[in-house]
C-alpha cells in the first residue's frame, strides 16, 4: 500500500532512495494511520498526498468541502468528539447521495457508524483535507449551537484539542493565548453576534452557571457550564473589560471593543456580586449592523407619513416612549439620520451613546465625571443646536431644560418610560412639569414596540376565531374569519418559531384639541380617548396588521402590547 503511494507521488514528483526508505519506516511504526504517518514526515504537503491516496483507493479529492452541505439536523444524533476523533464529516447536498468526507481512508472504522447513527442508506466517500473536514464539523456543530457546550466539556477535561481548529475567531481579541477559557469567551461572544444577540447574561446559581443570550428581546439559555468554570470565565472578561478582577463585592462597569471579521462589536460589560458569586452581562453593541432607516423598521405607510411631517418641524419635543428594548433609539437614530444636513446642528446627550452617527455630536452621560442628562443638556444648549436629542427624560430638571429649549426654538428628540403614547402626558405631570408647558411644547408622543416575526420556514396558517381574540378586549371583530399565522418552531430558527423584528406604532399628534385636553386633565385615559376619536392607530391596531399579512402572530403583538 505506502509502496503505490510512493509510486504515484514519484511520478509527479521523483522522489530519492532515502526519501521512499523514511517514509516507509514511519508508516510501519504505525500502520493504521497512513496519512498521519505520512504527514508527520514533513516531506511532503497534505494535498499531494490525498491526490497520490485518492488513486490508491479511487476515491474522489475534494480539496475545498462546501459548507452549503452542511445540515445541522445531524448533530443530535452524532456526538462531534466522535467525528473528530475519526476526522470525518458527513455532508449532504440536497436531493443527492450524502457524502461523508474522510482524510484517510486507511481507517474507515467510523463511516460505517455513522452511516448507521444517521441511518444513511448509501453514501458516497470522499477525500479531503483535515483542516476543511474540521471546519466542516464546527460548522455543523456553530449552527446547531452546541459548539459552546463541546468548549466546556473541552476545558473541563483539561484537553486542548479544541485549539487547532477554531479559526473563525482568530481575529477576536488578541487571540494569541492558548487558554481554553480565552477561546470559549471568544466563542460566546462571536456566537453572540453571529445569533444576534443584544446581550449575553452569566448568571452563577449555587450548582450550576447559566449563559443565556438575549436574541429578539428574548432571553434564551445557550450553555450551562459547570460550576468549576465560574471563577476563571468572569475573571478573563473582567479583565477584556479592565475591571479590578480581585474586587468581587461591589458592582463594576467595563467596556471592550472585539473585532469578528469587518464586524466592529462594542460591549459594555457590568457585574453585580450575588450569593453564588457575580452575576456578568455583556451588552453587544455592533456598530456596523444598526439600520437607521424607518423603511428598515417595517413601519406602515400612513405612521411613516405621519412621522415623515412630525421630524420636520422646527420646534418642539416628540417624545418616543416604550419600555426597555422597544427601539426607542434605533428610532430617535433614524430620525436624525433622515434630517440631518450639514446646515443642520444636531447635538445628542445619551447613556450610553450607542451608535456613533455621522456629523452629529454625540455627547455621553458620565456621573463619575459629573456629566448628568441636565449638566450636559445646559452646556448643549449654549452651543446653539438646532435639534437636540436627550437620551431620557427622567427627571423635573431634565423635563424642564428639554421644554425651555423647545419654546426657544429647538427640535428636541426624547424619550420615557411610559406605556402608551397618552401615558407620556401623565408622567411629565407626574414629574412636576405644568400643564400649560406640556400643551404648548409637545408635538407628538410615539409609543413603539417591537415585535418578532414569524419564521417564514415553519409558520402555520389557520383562520381567525372568535375566542382567538377575546384578549384583544373588545376590538377585533372585523378579524373574525380572516387568516393569521402561529409560529411552529424549526432548526432554521432555534425551535423559536420567529426569526427577526419589526417596529409597532402608535402614534399621538398633538392636535389643538388635545393640547387643550391636555390643561383640563392629565388622566391618559381621557387623552387616548380623544386621540382615537381623532384617528390615532393604537399598538394593537398596528400590530394587528402585521398579523393579517402573516408576519407576527396575534399572541406575540399581545406579548409586547400588554399593560
Ligand atoms: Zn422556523
């Protein structure tokens, strides 16, 4: 057999006397392992040898395995250790015969295995190079998302085999150390990006430590390692973040700048000490994938005109309320992206400045430094803005600097933590703000949601029912008998039954009307009432719409719309 071998390299390449000889004695040292054997001589370069092997044993070379023929739904029912103690990698292309590609068919103990575990009636094999048959495998594994899970079981074993083959993070962080515990961080987060996640939760419980991502707001659980891991996982991102590692008793805020290929990632890292230890978030803030256009938000013709009229006033507030992770921003950002001009001087105060935006001055909230949302909003003001933007109002004297500078003039972008845009006139009052300046400062209060969309892959269609929207309470008639759509759950979509998001809407003009209601009562319900009379489309009502051309499903624009 290593004497074909030779013959065939020979041809192509003469080979010496002495050569052939070393070549021979490594393989007899260790039969069974043509190709390591081979290899280890370092006289030759892998390829060369698969090709001379793809002849001995008329099998076909692949030199570059196409990972479109990779299928996640194997994963379950082979263990990865397992391929990659054999290094092979069963693939499939659709319609064909599976292939399962081998790097040395001197040992084909484990096809056989894994024709049975994944119950293949016929397959073909292929050669192809080791290091193509391990990225094959993690990319089998990366898409089912077990790879983090194989990292701890790595780590824990004390094993390093993990290392060779994960070139996909090679450009995360300074990548040069060996330790396990580096690469499983660089793992989680890359993992994190790649799932589109907006946060990645360690939290330590007395048995077990739980990382969980949140993926469209909502929080799901990726990994468990064990206990043992804690210490050396939240002391390795306490130190990307240059916090005190030693300090473990009073909570700590960090920041760390990674790079995943032409991906620049932000993360704003914070931890909280618990009884079981501390509990570590890491806020992903990607600054190349924000959209920051309305279009990009799914927003229906009518709010976008709406919108469209109320951005292009020259003063006044327009006020976006929601609860945490509605888009409030990502909102305000694309408003400022679609007026913003260079006569234009368009000054922001946030906390945190999420996204830099090109040629507006973006100023950060800093209490260390004594930077508050009113300091900073005072010296913003001097600095002659035609547009302000206020990250939060949250208090009296933010409320009332925001309202002095839209009676002098000034477009002033805010937000609050209110459920619905009605609610925004309770809470200023609440706050301590008159009446007669709310009336007479605010244009429009856009209440915003977000909710996910349906996976197009596994939605079901059914038709709409009475008791299907008895929780809408009372409205929804005229959806009786129309179709919807309710989320099944796939592979394609982590079994969640919903892939991505869009914006809801609600949106309240001040009319003369209301600005007047608004100086007899700050009783929102009164307000939300004389809003509709006057055309307002409730978050129920946009949301609705978005059910009927099948994007979400009812119980999701419940989910996001409940009080
Ligand atoms: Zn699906």
């Amino acid at each position: 057999m290593i004497d074909d071998l030779l013959d065939i390299i020979h041809e192509k390449t003469p080979l010496s006397k002495e050569v052939r000889e070393k070549v021979r004695a490594a393989y007899e040292r260790d039969p069974s392992n043509l190709m390591e054997s081979v290899i280890e001589t370092k006289l030759f370069l892998e390829n060369e040898v698969l090709e001379a092997v793809a002849q001995v044993y008329s099998i076909e070379f692949i030199p570059v395995l196409s990972m479109d023929h990779v299928r996640d739904d194997w994963t379950g029912d082979i263990p990865r250790s397992f391929l990659k103690k054999y290094c092979m990698a069963p693939l499939a292309k659709d319609g064909e015969e599976p292939l399962i590609a081998v790097n040395d068919p001197s040992d084909l103990s484990g096809v056989d295995d894994i024709a049975a575990l994944l119950n293949l009636s016929g397959y073909s094999l292929v050669l192809a190079p080791r290091n193509q048959i391990l990225t094959a495998i993690n990319a089998l594994y990366d898409r089912s998302g077990e790879s983090a899970q194989q990292l701890v079981e790595d780590m824990e074993g004390g094993g390093f085999t993990i290392i060779d083959d994960f070139e996909e993070t090679a450009d995360l962080l300074d990548d040069t150390s060996d330790a396990p515990v580096i690469r499983l961080v660089n793992h989680m987060i890359s993992q994190g990006v790649k799932a589109g996640a907006s946060d990645i939760h360690i939290e330590p419980f007395q048995d077990v430590l739980k990382v969980r991502y949140r993926i469209d707001g909502i929080l799901y659980e990726m990994l468990t390692p064990p206990k043992g891991v804690q210490a050396s996982l939240i002391s390795r991102i306490k130190v990307m973040a240059k916090m005190n590692i030693a300090e473990k008793r009073v909570p700590q805020d960090g920041r760390a700048q990674v790079r995943i290929g032409d991906q620049e990632i932000d993360i704003r890292i914070s931890t909280v000490p618990t009884a079981y230890g501390e509990r570590l978030v890491m806020r992903l803030l990607n600054k190349s994938g924000y959209f920051l256009e309305f279009s990009e938000f799914g927003i229906s013709d009518k709010n976008y005109q709406l919108i469209h009229k109320i951005i292009r006033q020259h003063n006044g507030i327009v006020l976006v309320t929601g609860p945490t992770g509605s888009g409030k921003t990502t909102s305000l950002y694309a408003a400022l992206t679609e007026i913003n001009s260079p006569d234009k001087n368009i000054i922001t105060i946030e906390d945190p400045v999420e996204y830099n935006l090109k040629g507006i001055g973006q100023i950060q909230v800093n209490a260390k430094t004594g930077v508050t949302f009113a300091k900073g909003l005072r010296s913003i003001v001097r600095q002659d803005p035609d547009i302000i933007l206020i990250g939060e109002i949250r208090d009296l004297e933010t409320a009332e600097i925001a309202i002095q500078s839209a009676l002098t003039g000034h477009l002033v972008f805010s937000t609050l933590h209110t459920n619905d845009s009605a609610g925004a006139v309770t809470r200023l009052v609440d706050l301590g703000v008159e009446p007669y300046l709310i009336s007479s400062s605010v244009n429009a209060v856009i209440a915003q949601r977000l909710v996910r969309l349906l996976c197009k892959e596994c939605r079901e269609e059914y038709e709409i029912e009475p008791s299907h929207i008895q929780t809408l309470n009372g409205v929804g008639q005229e959806y009786i008998g129309r179709r919807a759509f309710k989320p099944r759950g796939c592979s394609k979509c982590f079994n969640t039954g919903y892939s991505g998001r869009e914006a809801i809407f609600e949106i309240m003009v001040m009319d003369d009307n209301l600005k007047s209601l608004v100086l007899q009562t700050s009783d929102s319900n009164q307000i939300k009432h004389a809003a509709l009379k006057a055309g307002m489309v409730t978050l129920r009502q946009d949301g609705m719409s978005k059910v009927l051309k099948g994007l979400t499903s009812i119980g999701e624009v419940l989910r996001v719309t409940q009080e």
